[in-house]
C-alpha cells in the first residue's frame, strides 16, 4: 500500500484485506495488530474497511475487546527483561484501543457499538488507567513530519458514542469494585469518570445520586491526591447535573469542601475545592450556610491573603476573589446571627 498511491488499485487491496478478513479474521486482526504505533495512514484505512460492513464490524470489535485485557507488563511479574522498558504501555492493547477508536469511526450505524458498549466502556476506562504515567510510543525523527500529515486528515473524535440512560447501570457495576481498587490508576479512573457524570442530569434520572455522593465523600479522603481532587470536582459538578439537589445535600457538600481546603498536602485539591464552592455558593443564599460561614470565611481569606501575596497571578486568584466578595457581603448577616 504504501508503493501504490492509484484510487482504484488501493481500493483493490483494501478490498482484498477485507475478504481474507472474512475468511480468517483472527489472522487479519493479529498481522494488522502487529504493526508499530503510531497507526500511519494505510493502516488506519485498513482498519476502518473492517469498520464498513457491520457484521463484520461486530466481530472485529468482540476480539479487539479481548485484545485489550492482555494484562500489561506492569502487571506481570517484573524480570530483568522488562525492568528497563515497564514503563512503555504494552503494544497489544494499546494497539487495540487505537483499532477500536478506527473501526467505530467507519461505522455507517452506531447500533452495534450500543450492544457493545455495556463491555466496552468499561474496557476502554481501564485501557486508560494502564496507561496512565506511561511513555506513549511515538514516531522516530524520520517519520514525524508524515505522523503530522497523517493527523491533519484524522476526523472528529470516533469514540463520539452517545451514552444512552439505561446502559448506566450496567456501567456502573463494571466500575464501582474500582473505587475501591488497590490500584491508584483505577480509583483515578472510575472516579473522574464519576465526577463527569455527576454534571449529567441522567445520574438523577436512574436514582444513582445518593449511593455517588456516598462514594464521592468515601473517595475524597483517598490517600492519592488526584482521586481526591476528582472527588471534589465531582461534588462541585452536582451544580450542573441537579442543581434542585445543592441545597438539600448543602450541610454535605459544604462540609467536604471546606473540609478539603484543609489539605495540606496537595494545593490542587485545595485549588479544586476552591472552583467547587465557587460553584455551590451560587445556588445558596447566606441562611443555607448556618455553622459553616465561619469556618468558610476563616479559609478564603487566609488563601486569598496567601495568593495577593504572590508576585504573578495563579489560576485559582479570579476564584479566591469571587469567594472572598461573596463571603464579605454576607458579613452583616453572619455577625447579626452571632450575636
């Protein structure tokens, strides 16, 4: 293919993958799985033919799902083989995420993606925690400015599937035993997955909120500090999922976040926090925060004086202020309840 730049004659060979694929699919999978990453352009239009025939497509992806639960070699047993590259992402399933991301792109109906999809979200989530802190292979020097060319003609995100309301549930149970995972990679996973869907309004629909934010507060005392700063984001995201929600869970949301502007270990979380209550703030009025304005106040301004000491602005600054303006026009209010 590479040779041979002629319309009809690359259809001919195109078409002619495609009918040994129907023949001996397994063996088509593994010769184009085999080759190196990045995917160049003739195999990406390898990979999108087996995409434009659905049956086809539907076995394609089956085993392209199995191919990414080959175990990476981070979670084999570490030899003096593999000390040196264990921290490459393993070939296979990354290449198999790359397919499927090719594959589902060709696709002229998204219905066999939607049978699929209860196995293979969870499947695509995990492939990305393994990959998580990983050295992503890329082209050598000589072939760079083709992988940029390449690029430049890729289309929109493939992976674009809508996430139907009754499939959740069958997502969930795939993640859930994640968010309590020995694994760092997958509690960072399953909980920023979380903390995305708290913004949609289809986690109050499927009756999903309670047993999240139990989750979400569970998750926020994790001893990593992203999985904490995910969990923070989550609470905040209530905001846009169901806002109707923020002042009957006010007492829980705010006791968190406040609680986080105490983390003396990770500024993000604190920074994170910040953004959250941000959010919050807006949908209370001075009576929703009771006990809490105290404490709140004491924090914000102790940042706020923190950050004006800096020399350049931080991204967490234009936040401090808008906290601590709030929290300075509900003075009189805070002092007339103490007394």
């Amino acid at each position: 293919m590479p040779t041979i730049q002629e319309g009809s004659l690359r259809q001919f060979l195109v078409e002619a993958v495609s009918i040994l694929a129907h023949r001996d699919l397994e063996t088509v999978i593994s010769s184009l799985l085999g080759q190196p990453l990045p995917m160049d352009s003739d195999i990406t239009e390898l990979w999108r033919s087996l995409g434009g025939d659905p049956l086809l497509a539907t076995q394609v992806l089956k085993i392209l799902i199995d191919k990414t639960k080959t175990p990476t070699r981070q979670e084999g047993r570490i030899t003096s083989e593999t000390e040196i590259d264990r921290d490459l992402a393993a070939a296979e399933p990354l290449s198999a995420t790359c397919a499927i991301s090719e594959v589902v792109s060709a696709l002229q109906s998204s219905k066999a993606v939607q049978e699929l999809l209860p196995e293979l979200f969870p499947v695509l989530l995990q492939q990305i925690s393994q990959t998580l802190g990983q050295e992503m292979p890329l082209p050598g020097i000589s072939s760079q400015r083709e992988f940029r060319k390449d690029l430049q003609h890729t289309e929109g995100d493939p992976c674009r599937v809508l996430l139907r309301s009754e499939l959740v549930t069958e997502i969930l149970q795939s993640l859930l035993p994640w968010v309590n995972s020995p694994t760092e990679n997958l509690r960072v996973t399953s909980t920023a997955f979380l903390a995305q869907l708290m913004s949609d309004p289809m986690l109050r629909e499927k009756k999903f909120l309670k047993s999240v934010l139990s989750i979400l507060e569970e998750r926020s005392q994790d001893r990593n500090s992203i999985v904490r700063q995910m969990a923070v984001r989550g609470l905040g995201n209530l905001v846009y999922g169901a806002p109707e929600k923020v002042k009957k869970h006010k007492k829980f949301l705010l006791d968190i976040l406040i609680g986080a502007l105490h983390d003396i270990f990770s500024s993000e979380v604190i920074g994170e926090s910040m953004k959250a209550l941000a959010k919050v703030l807006k949908e209370l009025k001075e009576k929703d925060i009771g006990s809490s304005f105290k404490d709140l106040t004491q924090q914000i301004r102790t940042y706020f004086d923190d950050v004006c000491e800096q020399i350049s602005p931080t991204p967490v600054q234009p936040i401090l202020i808008r906290l601590h303006l709030q929290c300075v026009m509900w003075t009189p209010w805070a002092l007339l309840m103490s007394e």
